[in-house]
C-alpha cells in the first residue's frame, strides 16, 4: 500500500536543507518527494502518517554495535539489539565481532545474516574479525567473509598489537574494498587501568588508563594508511591529542575516518567518581578537556560519525566491584538524545548530526542509506525533537540495562521507524 508521510520536516543530510515536505512511499522505495498539500489520497488506498511537527530524517545508521550472539545471548541477541536499534531510529546497524565464537569465518557471518532476517527489523552488517580468534597471530579470510556479508573488518574490544600484522590486513583489505575499524589501545600501557588516569583516578584510588594508551595507536594506524593507501577508520575517538592527530592526518589527505560515541561527548571521568560500573567504558570516561576536544572535532569534521558502541552487559559483569566490571554501555536507544543536546548547544548544526548518524557512516562502510532522495529506499526515521523524557529500566527495549543516563532528562527521541517501507517500529507512548 501507498505511504503517505504528511507535513514532516524533513532534514536531507546531502543538501543540508531543512525542508516541510511529503514523502510517498511506493514498496519499498520513496516515489515522490513533494511540496505540502499537493499530494490527495483519492487515487486509490493509501496509508497516512502524519508527520506534523516531527522531523523525518534518514534512518540512522550505526557502525559499531556490539550484539552479543552467538555466545552471550543472556546480554542481547540479535533480535533484541534490532529492536532497540529501530526504537532508537537506527534503520542498519554494523555489528562488531566480539562473540563467541568470534565472527572470524564464513559460517559466523552467514548465521549473523540469517538471524538478522529472522529478526526482521532492521539491516545487520556484520563486521568479521581481522584476526583468526581475535588472537592477532593469522589473519581471517577476507575474501570470504566478504562474500558471506561482511562489510568490515575490526577486532574491536581488543587492538591488534602487532603492527606487521596490520599492515597486512590492510593491504588485503584494500584489495577487496573493505572498511579497517581500529580499537586503538596500547596493551601495555592500559593494563590493569579501569578509568582514565588523572586527578579523578588519583582521588578515587582507581588505577589508570592513560590518554597515550590510545594516541600511540592512532599514530600507528595513520602511519600504516599512509604506508599502504588502505583507509582506515578510528573507532571510539576519546582523548584530545587523537582528535588533533586525526586532524593533521586529514589535512595531509590520508584516508582516515573517524567515529565518536555520545558518551565521550556527555560524560567525563567525573562520572565515575561514585563507582558506577555503568559509566565504566573502554576506552574509559576522560576529561573534560579532552571531552572540549571530541566537540571540537565533530564541529570541524575531525570526527566524521557519531556510533553507539552500544555494548550490553547483565547485572553478572556489572553489578561487581569496578575493577571486576566488564566495560561497556548501552547506546542505541539514547544516542539521538545525546546527539541532538550537541545541537542545542551549537556545537552542530541539524544537518550535520544527522549526516554524522547517518550519511557518512553509509559511506564509510559502503551500504546503502543515509539519504531522502526520489528512488532511494525508505529507510527513514520520523523522529519528535521536542520530546522530553526521564529514561527509565522499564522502556529499554534492549536486553540489558547498563547505562548511567537511566533516571536523567533527555530530550528528543525516535517515535516510528521504516526500513525499506515497512514500519518496523512505533512509539506508543
Ligand atoms: O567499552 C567497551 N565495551 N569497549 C570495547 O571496546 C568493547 C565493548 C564490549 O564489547 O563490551
């Protein structure tokens, strides 16, 4: 049936414009884009969606989300990390290969896609492992795992440490047209860390994980894309002297990207000054000056995406002493939220948020989406910016729960989410 979207205002990333117009949407795909009140529904049955008020924009697009099957489905499965992805306005989602078994073969991917359709919601790509077991010692398949549907390559959760080995990988992985996602951790000097080393870490008597844990490897990666011409994309961005490395990297015209996550941009190192594990992440929680520096990065362009890093844990690895909790956040069903204060405090325009969520991760990874154009897929968001919310356990649509923003004011959020036409997700209260 014909889809009528019906006075939205709709924010097309391509041309930055802001624009009250109607979408009609035929199967799959947008037939028309039209001014209001030129589009009648007496030519036959036509559904109306009434967008008065609400902002449409394309589906966002997550390049690193961490669902946990196969091996960890009591945190999140497939399913379940859709769901919360289309509550979030996420229309496609990149998963990281951090499973067990670790997405490092053909069967690990194809059964990714196969319980991805079965869900049935939203796009899953899967990103395979770099290294066979994530162990850094053999590379995977790359060609295989291509064809099996991987559209990247990362052994995100861990770095790979040994730097010949990367250099291969992305030799290879240029060859066959695949994304390189680089965790960017020095081993050595993270080990035993559990939050950012600084004045916070010294009062509260938690060991360290210092800025240079990160940069060293950044620097590394940059060298390598220089070295090989292989592009390679910086995952969770945290501290300053990152960001101003990526900036002088891309001045010099080398092909790297970058990704941030709203946490690095909400939250700093204070934020674990009451030993709340859920504000434990990896890389940790920083200062605040470096969380002025990822600000800045976004606005110039130094960060190209906002991604979740959605990573679910259960009460098992969370509700323990800090040290012994496993590190990671929930971030699918807040990210808008986050993202959308950015824009309240000018740091980026509207266009420019929804671009970082949208647009140029569908580039970096080569999928489709991230457009609002006549003959493109209807993978759209409708989305109310004027929504004010407390975030509370109980509508967390993702299996865990593990997030600090629970009980705090948001504002901003998803209320209907399409993928290629069909609504797959509706706010009903
Ligand atoms: O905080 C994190 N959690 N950082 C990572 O790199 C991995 C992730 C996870 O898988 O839980």
């Amino acid at each position: 049936m014909t889809k009528w979207i019906k006075d939205g205002k709709i924010v097309d990333p391509v041309t930055e414009r802001v624009e009250q117009l109607d979408i009609i949407v035929e199967g799959e795909r947008i037939s028309k884009i039209l001014p209001c009140g030129i589009f009648t529904s007496d030519s036959g049955e036509v559904e109306v969606i009434d967008a008065a008020g609400k902002l449409v924009v394309p589906g966002f697009i997550d390049m690193h989300t961490h669902l946990r099957e196969p091996g960890y489905e009591y945190k999140e499965t497939i399913a379940s990390g859709s769901l919360a992805a289309a509550a979030g306005g996420f229309t496609a989602i990149a998963c990281m290969p951090n499973t067990d078994p670790p997405n490092d073969s053909r069967s690990v991917t194809e059964f990714i896609v196969e319980q991805a359709e079965r869900a049935n919601l939203v796009r899953v790509y899967p990103i395979a492992a770099i290294s066979v077991g994530q162990k850094g010692e053999r590379l995977t398949e790359f060609g295989d795992l291509k064809e099996a549907g991987a559209v990247g390559l990362s052994d995100d959760g861990r770095p790979v440490v040994n730097s010949e080995l990367m250099r291969r990988a992305m030799e290879y992985a240029r060859f066959h047209g695949l994304t390189v996602i680089s965790h960017c951790e020095d081993l050595y000097l993270s080990e035993g860390g559990v939050m950012h080393e600084g004045e916070v870490s010294t009062k509260i008597g938690l060991p360290g994980i210092p800025g240079a844990s990160e940069e060293i490897m950044v620097y590394r990666e940059i060298c390598l894309a220089r070295h090989t011409g292989c592009p390679v994309h910086i995952a969770h961005v945290s501290t300053a002297e990152s960001v101003a490395l990526i900036r002088r990297a891309k001045e010099a015209g080398l092909p790297v990207t970058a990704e941030t996550a709203p946490h690095y941009f909400t939250l700093d190192h204070r934020a674990v000054m009451g030993y709340d594990t859920n504000a434990k992440v990896n890389p940790p929680l920083r200062s605040e000056k470096d969380v002025e520096a990822v600000k800045q990065g976004l606005k110039d362009g130094t960060i190209d995406v906002i991604a979740t890093d959605h990573a679910p844990h259960s009460p098992l690895e969370k509700e323990v002493e800090f040290d012994r909790a496993s590190p990671g956040m929930i971030g699918l069903e807040t990210a808008f939220s986050l993202t959308l204060a950015l824009v309240k405090e000018g740091v980026l325009t509207l266009p420019e948020a929804i671009k970082k969520l949208s647009l140029i991760p569908s580039r970096i990874l080569g999928v489709t989406g991230g457009s609002i154009e006549e003959g493109g897929r209807a993978d759209l968001t409708l989305v109310d910016d004027k929504a004010k919310y407390v975030l509370t356990e109980n509508e967390i649509l993702s299996k865990s729960k593990n997030t600090p923003f629970i009980g705090k004011e948001l504002c901003g959020r998803a209320v209907l989410t399409m993928v290629g036409g069909r609504v797959v997700w509706q706010r009903t209260r």
